[in-house]
C-alpha cells in the first residue's frame, strides 16, 4: 500500500473511530423524551410508531436489539444511532476527498495530505456539532438518515465521472433504490435527488436523456406532492401513468432507463409493506392502523398532519429566517465562553468554521462547477428551502433543529472544502508549504472546538431521567388501572416501560391526543388490557367526527364524549370503577382536566377520578408514600447511575429519600450535575409540585392526619431542590422556616433566589417579613425600598416603611424621606385614609424627631 493510499486510510478510520468513541462515551443508557421511547418499544415489538411509521428505522432497531452484547434494549438502539452517526462522518471524510480529487494547484493536483486535512476538518466540525451530536446518541433517525445522505450523494459524484458509460445507469438505479428506501428512515433522504438533477443537466454526455431524467424527476416530485402537500391522488396517478406510459414506449426503443428506474424506485418504497403485513396482527402499537390499503395510503400521504400552503406563514418571514440562522450559528459553537466587553471570544472564534464554509462555497465553485452546482443546490434545498416550506411558528412545542440536520451536514461539507481551499491559498504564498504544514493541524485541532463547547450540554451518560418517570407515573396506580396522558413525553416513557421492560403491564396508558382518533378508539376497545368502551364501529366513526364549541369558548372533543362514556360504562359494570380505577397524569393541561377537576385527587405523578367532590384533594399517605418510599430519584435528587436500565423494583424496607437528601445548604448535599435541558427541567416541575402538595398538607393538616411541621419543611426544601427557580416554592419554603422560628434559613432561602430574580417584588415583601422576624431592621426597610421602587402601587409597602422608620429609624432625615414617598403616592393614588394617617403621625414625630441615624428607605447597602 502507498504512503498516500495508508495517510488516507488511517485519518478515514480517525474519522469514524473519534466520533465514535465520544457518542460512545456519551451515549444514553436508556430512553430519552419526545420520540426515542416510541421508537425503541416499536422497534423492539415490532410495532408501528406515528406516521409516517418509518418501517426501515423500526426493523433495524429491531435488528439492534437481538444483537448479543451486554446491554439493555435501549442502549443498544442508542448505539445503532452511535455508529450510523460514526459512518456519517466518515462519509464526510470521504466526500471531501471526493470533491476535491481533481483540485489542481499550479500545474499538478492538489498535494494529497491538504485532501486529507480538509476532509478530516469538515468529518470532525460535524460530527460534534450540535444537533448531529444529539442525534447521535439516542434512539432517532437522523444519524442514520445522515448516514443515507452521504452516501448517496458519494454514488452521485461517482456517477458523474462515469455518466457515458453503461456502469453509470447502474449506478443510478442505485441512487433511487437508496432514495425510496431511505424514505423508510425520514422524507428528508429524498431531498439529495434535486443536486443529482441539476448536475445530470449539465452533463451533456450520459447514458441516457434529458426528457428521460425530467421524467424520473416528475415521479419524484409526484411523490413528494402526495406525501407532503396533500396533492389530490388523481394528479398523481394520472401523472405516474403518463410516466409509465413514456416509460414503456422508451422500453420499445431499446431504453430501459426509465421503467428500470421506475422500478427501482417503487422497490425502496416496499419496505412500507411492513406496515401493511405487521398492521394486520395487531401489534400492541398501532398507530394509524395501516392494515388496510386505504389506510397505508393514508400513512404514506400523512395526512394526520396538515398542510398550509408556503404562503400563508405562521410567522413572520423574518422571524423564520433568524430562527433558522439561531440554530445554524450554535451548530459549530467554539470555546471559550469568554467576554471583554464586547467581544465574546467563542461567538468570534465560530466565525472560523462559518467563514470556511463560505470559502469552500467559493473555491469549489472555481475549481469545478457541475460538482458546485450539486452541492449547492442540496445545501440551498435542506436550509433556507425548508425554512420557507416548514413554516415554523414562534409556539412550537419544542426547538426544531433536527429538520434541518440534512441542511448542517452538508454544510459541513463546504466547511472541509474551504480548509482545503485555505491551505492551498497558503500554498500559493513566499513560504507556502511551511504556513500550510502548520496550518493544516491547527484546522484540524480546530474541529475538535465544538466538542468542547458541547460536551456538558450533550453528555448523556448519567441522564436516567425519562425512564424513572415512566417507572414513578405508574408504580403507585391500583391494579389494571386506565391512566389518561396527554401527549408524547408522558407517553411514549410509559410504552416503552411497559413493552420494552414489561413493567406494570395491566395499566392501560390511554392518550388524549389520539383519542379523538377512530382508530384508536377500537384498538382501546378491542385490544388488552381493555377499556370499558362499548360503542360499535359506525358508533365510533360517528363520534370521532363530534367537536363542538362550548358557550365558555372551549372545545369539545371526540376525546371528551370518549372520557365520559368510559366513566359511565365502568360504573354500570358490576365491579364498578373498583375494576378499572381512572387517573389522569399531572402533565395533562388544566383547560383539559376543568371537567373533573372537583373529582381529582393527587397520589404522586397522577390524579385519581373519584366520587368525592371537592378541590385540591390528596391521597395524603399514598402522596407520602410514593415520594419518600417508591419513587426513583436518579438525576433529579441522588447522583446514584446505572448504565443497563433493569427494572427498578421496591426494596421491602426502602429509606426514605428524606434520610438520604440532606437539606439545602448542607454541605454533605451532593445533587446530580449533569446537564437537564428545558424539556427535562419543565417535566421534573411535576416533582416539585408533588412534592410542594405535600409539604401544603402536612403543614395545614387535614381529615385523617394531623399538621407535621417537619415534614412540611423537609417536603418543601425537596421541591426547592429539584426546581430551585419556582418562585412560589421559594416562598412557602421561606414562610414555613419563619413559621418553625428558623429565620436565618429563610433569609438565606429568599436571598438565594433573589440573586436569580432581583426584580420579584413580592419575594422582597417576603424577605422583608423575615428580615422583621429574624431581627434585621436595616434589612427589612432595604427590602421595603425595593418592594416600593419594583411596584410603586403596592400601599402595603408604603405603609409598613413608614411604621417601621417611625418605631425604629425617627430621625429627621429618615421621616422626610418616607414622607416623600407618602406623598408621591398619595399623588397617584388619592384618597387612601391609611397614607394620610401616616402623613399626620410622622408630621406629629418630626417635631421631636432626632436629626441623625440616617438610613435611607431602600438603600442597598448591606442587603442581600
């Protein structure tokens, strides 16, 4: 093997080998939230995940998860993204290489360790990027999808410098095959083909015609016409049988090119049968039920999801645009989180892979334009394209970065084409080879900068959160229990637990969002574990039609009409709701539950229905129970770690977690410190408010069990632990110190979260009592004077600085100054007999005031 053929070898093993090791390294044990619950649980059961179902993806998790090695179900799916992610780069690698094999410099090519360098900067500069990172190390199809875009762009390429000869039909029958197969992955896959076209236009010399490759474009453009705008299928099948019809009249003239490519295409898209064949044998997930033909045609067209046409935008274009760039600037983010005044050196320092990006738009496009033409046509078409076709609103319910991931990659594609085209400008330089050979290491090194600015926020590895959600929202329900959910993140956990793990199997999880689906309500219906549903098929086609608006604005569902039939079929059975308890989880939105909610009663993670009435009920030692005995704390209090994710079971004699979290400020408290993003932060809110519930009813008491001012502080200081940014936790926390006659606690209580949220004017009303209480007077007329200056229509304040300078600061200058504000307010708001009360006292005590002792209302000094 030659020195260059060995170079370019080891640095492409490099290429995969880095990025593996490190999605490796930082991969998630188990499932994370949003869609890698369903996915595992449908891969692993061969089920069938919303549409478009992606039955490719499904049947190579399925493949992942027999494979022999020595970890959970999750984890090894998780690693089938890992390695797909790993190949991705090195097709990068290798696309780069690619691009630039007939680069010339000066009479002769480009030197081949410049090649190198280039395709390791661009293979590294994405592989740790943001969203392709994340993607990388959970139970997704992006790295995979990303895996199919390279590679098919390569064949691409490939064919371009082979076009006349009869291997190049061969090669683009491939292309489409992989085109429709990667369908099966995501729709995105499809989006290479538009650089093809326009580099096969410009090759005048091909092994077949222009009007042929516009007809294989007008098939693809069919497809996605049906799949993605809901184009009505007699345009699309009038236009695939005038294709078809051309296609067999080429075939008469010896041109098989575009029926084999029609075939080709359709064979890729077989995969779907999947759908069809495994619909029919009622797998315990559904969704869509595509077991019929109508119903996979449905799927393939998705049309659950509507389509609005690109110019009727959700939001401004402007806005769509920055947000798009928001996304595209964070990708490549550099260290150091540094700034000198204006200057944020990591911003600055990420202008280096941006700017390469554009010098590689311009070198290539100097050195070879087909190829230019190629790639900038699927970089136009997966970035700014989508930004306008997607048409994102500023309300998503989550960031939607990934539907640009295709869009990044190739990107990253230009960012390895300007380090090549940098060095070769070096080159061209008095000292070239030397600036080079010194450069060419510094870019690579270079790549490795978003790995360090992302490594805390992409580190994986200890985050259990998702799967211990799913075990603590079910593990305290009563036997064959019917839980109500509300979308995917309190769902798709609950799948997974039960058909991935088998855990608590008899509770029947039933989502709201899908029960307004027809479906769905008779594979609730008919399916077990069942639900008391007892409506015929016609009746269920009948009422998933069924929504109407109400005279208070709301709107009733089919799911609404569902929810009260199985309430009024379980109690006309003669086990009554004792068969089939009924609990709605806490995730579910209040609008959603104001029907009931004088029947709910909180035992943990859920509400049970009842047939008490009566507000904010608990089930006070189911409550207690589930938080201090059953739950798993993993991530969000305890730093204890597993990477195998077995069932979690109850030990008999389990510690409290109360014995085993001291309280904050404790200097034994040991919290978990790996990174938890909005989505986790926002779920684990439902922690706290369990947590705070309890706190609320041991410090009142109630029927049954006496008040417990212990617990109500150490419950409280558990929700101040898990989400210390919750105001009203905070505050109760604070309150229950000052009632249990511990005030330093609650001055450090209000001050630790004064510091985050300095402009609270309640929380410095708070503070202010406690400072009263603790004995801190110059605090309390400090906190005052914020309270008036943050809300200065809050008379309260008003009134309370002035009886507190009058009893404890009646200097001369002190009562000018409350009267002053007396009087300012008194201005704005007249008629207040308490203000004039207080102006004629401290008119009355400035006539003996003393003239020192100077303390100005509201004075920062000494405060927290």
């Amino acid at each position: 093997m030659s020195g260059r053929r060995l170079a370019a070898l080891l640095a492409g093993i490099a290429s995969f080998l880095a990025p593996l090791g490190i999605y490796l390294r930082t991969l998630s044990p188990t499932l994370n939230f949003w869609d890698c619950g369903e996915f595992i649980a449908a891969g692993y059961t061969l089920g069938i995940p919303h549409p478009p179902a992606t039955p490719l993806f499904v049947l190579l998790v399925r493949l992942a998860s027999v494979l022999p090695l020595d970890a959970g179900v999750a984890q090894k799916a998780n690693m089938m993204s890992a390695l797909f992610g790993a190949l991705a780069s090195l097709m990068m690698f290798l696309l780069v290489l690619k691009l630039t094999r007939h680069w010339r410099w000066g009479d002769g090519p480009l030197p081949h360790w410049v090649r190198i360098a280039g395709g390791l900067c661009g293979a590294l500069f994405i592989a740790f990027s943001d969203t392709f990172w994340l993607n990388a190390i959970e139970s997704e199809v992006y790295a995979l999808s990303a895996f199919f875009l390279g590679l098919v762009l390569w064949l691409v390429l490939d064919w371009s410098e082979q076009a006349s000869l009869k291997r190049g039909n061969a090669l683009v029958y491939l292309i489409l095959y992989l085109l429709s197969m990667g369908i099966g992955l995501h729709l995105g896959t499809i989006l290479v083909f538009p650089g093809f076209f326009v580099m096969a236009l410009m090759i005048r010399t091909k092994s077949f015609n222009d009007l042929e490759l516009w007809l294989v474009g007008l098939t693809l453009a069919l497809f996605l016409g049906s799949a993605i705008m809901h184009m009505p299928d007699a345009i699309m099948f009038t236009g695939l049988l005038i294709v078809l019809a051309a296609g067999v009249a080429f075939q008469s003239r010896g041109r098989p090119f575009l029926l084999a490519s029609l075939g080709l295409f359709v064979l890729g898209l077989s995969v779907h049968l999947f759908l069809l064949i495994r619909a029919g044998q009622s797998p315990v997930m559904n969704e869509a039920d595509p077991s019929s033909w109508k119903n996979l045609w449905a799927v393939l067209k998705r049309e659950q999801y509507p389509f609005q046409l690109p110019t009727e935008r959700k939001a401004a274009l402007s806005w769509q645009f920055q947000h798009f760039f928001g996304y595209f600037w964070n990708q490549f983010r550099m260290p150091p989180e540094r700034q000198w005044g204006a200057l944020h050196l990591g911003r600055a320092l990420t202008a280096l892979p941006i700017g390469l990006g554009l010098l590689g738009l311009w070198h290539q496009f100097k050195q070879e334009k087909r190829h230019w033409a190629a790639t900038v046509t699927v970089l136009l078409v997966n970035t700014l394209g989508l930004v306008l076709f997607l048409n994102f609103s500023s309300e998503e319910v989550r960031e939607r970065d990934y539907f640009y991931a295709a869009g990044f990659y190739f990107y990253a594609l230009f960012i390895g084409l300007g380090a090549v085209g940098l060095l070769q400008t070096l080159l061209e330089e008095r000292r070239g080879r030397l600036l080079a050979a010194v450069a060419a290491p510094l870019l690579v090194l270079a790549a490795f900068g978003p790995l360090q600015h992302h490594w805390y926020t992409h580190d994986r590895s200890e985050n259990l959160i998702a799967r211990d959600y799913a075990i603590n929202m079910l593990m305290p329900l009563e036997k064959n229990a019917i839980i109500f959910t509300n979308g995917d993140n309190d769902t798709f956990p609950l799948w997974y637990i039960q058909e991935v793990e088998g855990f608590r199997k008899d509770v029947r999880v039933v989502n709201l969002s899908l029960l307004n689906t027809d479906w769905y309500m008779r594979q609730l219906r008919d399916d077990e574990p069942r639900v008391p549903i007892a409506y015929t098929n016609a009746e269920i086609r009948e009422v998933a039609t069924h929504y109407f608006r109400l005279e208070d604005g709301r709107i009733f569902q089919p799911r609404d009409e569902v929810i009260n039939h199985m309430f009024v079929n379980a109690q006309r059975s003669p086990e009554g709701w004792e068969a089939h308890p009924f609990y709605f989880a806490v995730t579910i939105p209040q609008e959603t539950l104001l029907p009931y909610q004088d029947y709910l009663r909180m035992e943990g993670l859920a509400y049970r229905m009842t047939l008490q009435k009566g507000r904010d009920q608990i089930d006070y030692d189911t409550l207690r129970r589930s938080l201090e005995h059953v739950f798993e704390w993993r991530g969000v209090l305890t730093a204890d770690r597993s990477t195998v994710g077995e069932p979690w079971a109850e030990a008999p004699t389990s510690a409290s977690i109360l014995d085993r979290v001291p309280a904050p400020g404790d200097s034994n408290l040991v919290l978990p410190g790996f990174y938890r993003d909005e989505t986790i932060r926002h779920l684990i809110q439902n922690y706290a408010a369990a947590w705070s519930r309890l706190a609320i009813a041991a410090d009142r008491g109630g029927e049954g069990y006496a008040p417990d001012p212990a617990l109500a502080v150490r419950a409280m200081e558990m929700a101040s632990l898990i989400r210390e940014d919750l105001g009203p936790v905070v505050q109760y926390l604070g309150y229950l110190y000052m009632k249990s006659g511990d005030y330093v606690r609650a001055l450090r209580t209000y001050e630790h979260y004064l510091a985050a949220e300095p402009n609270n004017a309640q929380l410095w009303a708070r503070y202010a009592q406690a400072a009263e209480a603790a004995g801190e007077r110059r605090l309390v007329v400090q906190a005052l004077g914020r309270v008036i200056e943050l809300d200065p229509d809050y008379e309260n304040a008003y009134l309370s600085l002035a009886d507190f300078i009058i009893s404890y600061f009646p200097s001369e200058q002190n009562l000018a100054l409350v009267r002053r504000e007396l009087e300012d307010y008194n201005r704005r708001n007249p008629g207040s007999p308490l203000i004039e009360d207080r102006l004629r006292l401290i008119d009355e005590v400035m006539g003996y005031a003393p003239d020192s002792g100077a303390v100005a209302p509201g004075a920062p000094e000494g405060g927290p």
